[in-house]
C-alpha cells in the first residue's frame, strides 16, 4: 500500500521484537518441548511518522535506541513484528558498508553486482561506472580483489555505488562519516545534489552537525521509542538533556526553554538560570547590535540550595541549533558560590566579532569541582535572539582577528617548486 501523494514514508505502530536466548540449543530444546527458554527483547515499540516528499529527516540516539533496526526495516531488508509501512518511491538505501559485496570479485565487478541490486540495468551501471570509480577516488584499485581493500576504501566503493542512482527515496545508515575531510565533503555535496533534485532523504547519525546542516526534521529515538519529532535543535536540546540525565543522573527538568513560556519548566536541581540579556554600553537590553562594538551577556542564577562552587556559562548558537562559541567563570578562572535563597548576577565582557546575521543566547549552570564541571543543575536554552548588524573586515560568521597580512616577492627561478618543474 502507498501513502497519500504528499508522502514518500509512512509508518504506524511499527514494532520489532527479537528473542534471545541464553546458549543456540535453547533453541532447538524450545522446538522439541514447546516450552519457552528465550526473553523476548523489543527494538522498537509503536514507532509512527510520516515523511514528506522532499524533506530531509535524520534520526538520532543512543546506541541500542533502535535506529538501525528502523532503517532495515524501511528498506527492507528486515520485517517487522507487528505495524505498517508504507512506501512511494524508488529507494536508494546505504546501510552497512560494503555488505552485500563479494570479497573475490574485484571493485569494478562488485559495483556491477551492486548496481544490479538497486534495480539498474547492467547497460545503466556501465554508463555509471566512471563516475562511481571517480568518486571513489579508487580508480587505482579498481580491478583488485575487494578483500584486499581497506574498511574506509571498502565503504567509499559501496557509497559511491549506492548514491549513483537518482533516488526517490535516499535511506544513510552512518555513511557520512565515510574516509577523510575530503571525502565527507564530496558525500555532503552529493547528499546535497539528491536533496535539491526533490528527493526524500532519511538518515541516521550520531553527529549532530550534520542533522543541524542537511536536516529539515529529527526524530530522537529512546529505548525503540520516539522521544521526541521536531525541529533539529529541539531533537538537540532533547538530546542533551537525554545525555545529562542518564551520564550525571539530574531530573527530568534539567532543561527549559526561554523563548517560549509555556515551555518554561521549574528546575529540580538546587539552581535555576532565570534569564539571560544582552546589554549595550548603557545597561539598555537590546537585540540589534552592531559589530565590532562592546556589549555585556548578563545571567542570573536563582540558588535553591546551598553551593560551595557553582560553573555558569553561556552559548551563542544559530538558529539551526549549530553552537558558535560557548565560555563560562570555569573558563575565565572565576570560582562563585552560592547560598540557598540568593540571586547571582554574572556579566560577561562580548565584544561582538559575528557576522551579519541571527543568533540565539542560552545559559547553563553547573557544580564546579577545581577545575572541573562535576554535573549540570540547570540549562536555559533559546533564551534570548539578536541579530548582529554592520560588516568587518571578513568573511563568515565570526572574526578570528587575522587581520595582518605580509607579502614578499621572490624570483620564480628561486621557489623550489618552480625551479623543481623547470
């Protein structure tokens, strides 16, 4: 069955369940005596969503969430135990690298068989063929047996087959993380290409800059459960405060959000960050401000407990979730304590350096043990939007203060280089 026109995925009460058992002839004795000797573990437990044709939807998680499980299925090439999954469009799906190729065939020859596997015609994947080995960047190995490539040159070869398709419906199990700089870049690029052709793309990554630069949507995955599905900084934050939670052991209300009030939760932790403004040099607050001018971040912290060592901080993210600059008293060298009942005001020195553009202030509070952050009490975060006006002297988002530039004139004859081709 196909979901309605304006979809390319749909998914209702999709569960995977797999038995375990202690030793393999558990098994067999469970056939013979129809008696259970396995604990049934659950992969995913009433997972729904629908995709949109053309939007881009990564999935994040712990290991374990159930993330790689929901992507076999999607492809499929795992069934499920219960639910439905519904599919309109041809679909390209890269899962395990290199899985699927045969270990004598030659690269060449496996990048026919895998060509094939996605439903292209063998005179298809010889017009292909170039361009998958040129962006390999393999051509050197080509015709060499593919047990003898490396893992990072077996998983080029794979993505290169997989991505050289037109698809529908694209479905990336980690694969962005594939070989050097220099490659990720080209997969971002091609990820890119498929994206703006109208594509759907459904990726899985543990890296949320990449969910922060490609994704339209996130999907937070928790113990085969969806935990949260929303914007990707949401899905971020959620991350988060997932991490702090089960990593330092704080409450559920580790985390609030600024912009929105009915958001706004009561910390449990013994502090709260109430607020955090931008001032200018009068004490006024304001949201435009101009580069290259000084200006004050100013939070404050209510302390609900008692504190011989507190770690307050600030982050400067854009609007996509993507932090820019983070700094706090740990990292200035100033140690602040706090007592039950008190309202710590801190303000931090921000000369402005960014770019033109949007950005998004967020404040945490932490217990400080010496030199380090021991756990977090409380962070607020999209707690207070400006946009910087006024150009400088760079391109980008932030002034790095490069700004001295030396010049020399040699005679050709006399650079090696030159002299060397000469």
């Amino acid at each position: 069955m196909k979901p309605p026109s304006h979809l390319a995925i749909r998914v209702e009460n999709l569960s995977k369940r797999y038995r375990v058992y202690l030793k393999p002839a558990d098994m067999l004795l469970e056939l013979l005596t129809r008696k259970q000797r396995h604990t049934e573990a659950w992969a995913l437990k009433d997972v729904s969503f629908e995709v949109r044709k053309g939007e881009v939807l990564g999935v994040i998680g712990r290991n374990g969430a159930g993330k790689s499980t929901l992507l076999k299925i999607l492809a499929g090439t795992l069934d499920s135990t219960s639910g439905r999954v519904e599919i309109s469009g041809k679909v390209s799906a890269i899962l395990e690298l290199g899985t699927g190729f045969l270990p004598e065939y030659t690269g060449r020859e496996n990048v026919i068989v895998g060509g094939m596997c996605l439903g292209m015609s063998r005179q298809q994947i010889k017009k292909k063929l170039n361009w998958i080995v040129e962006f390999s960047e393999l051509g050197h190995v080509i015709d060499r047996p593919f047990k003898t490539y490396s893992s990072g040159m077996k998983a080029r070869l794979t993505f290169a087959t997989a991505i050289s398709i037109d698809p529908e419906i694209l479905i990336v199990d980690e694969a962005l993380g594939t070989g050097d700089a220099l490659f990720q870049e080209k997969c971002f690029k091609r990820i890119r290409e498929i994206t703006s052709s109208g594509a759907t793309v459904f990726f899985v990554t543990h890296s949320m800059a990449t969910i922060f630069d490609l994704c339209h949507r996130a999907i937070l995955l928790h113990q085969g459960g969806i935990l949260i599905d929303d914007l990707p900084r949401r899905a971020g934050y959620a991350y988060e405060k997932l991490l702090a939670q089960e990593r330092d052991g704080v409450g559920e209300n580790v985390m609030s959000y600024g912009l929105d009030a009915h958001d706004k939760e009561e910390a449990a932790s013994g502090a709260k960050m109430l607020d955090i403004v931008l001032l200018n040099e009068k004490g006024v607050s304001v949201t435009d401000i101009w580069y290259g001018r000084q200006y004050t971040v100013r939070t404050r912290v209510h302390c609900l407990e008692d504190f011989p060592s507190l770690n307050v901080g600030y982050r400067i993210q854009r609007p996509n979730g993507e932090a820019l600059y983070a700094t706090s008293t740990l990292h200035n060298g100033v140690d602040i304590t706090g007592r039950k009942g008190e309202i710590l005001e801190i303000d931090f020195e921000f000369p402005c350096k960014l770019g033109n553009g949007t950005f998004l202030l967020g404040c945490g509070v932490g217990i400080r043990n010496d030199n380090v952050q021991t756990e977090i009490l409380h962070i607020l975060v999209e707690a207070y939007q400006f946009n910087v006006l006024g150009t400088g002297p760079f391109s980008g988002m932030v002034d790095l203060g490069l700004h001295g530039t030396t010049v020399r004139k040699i005679s050709g004859n006399d650079h090696p280089l030159i002299a060397k081709s000469a």
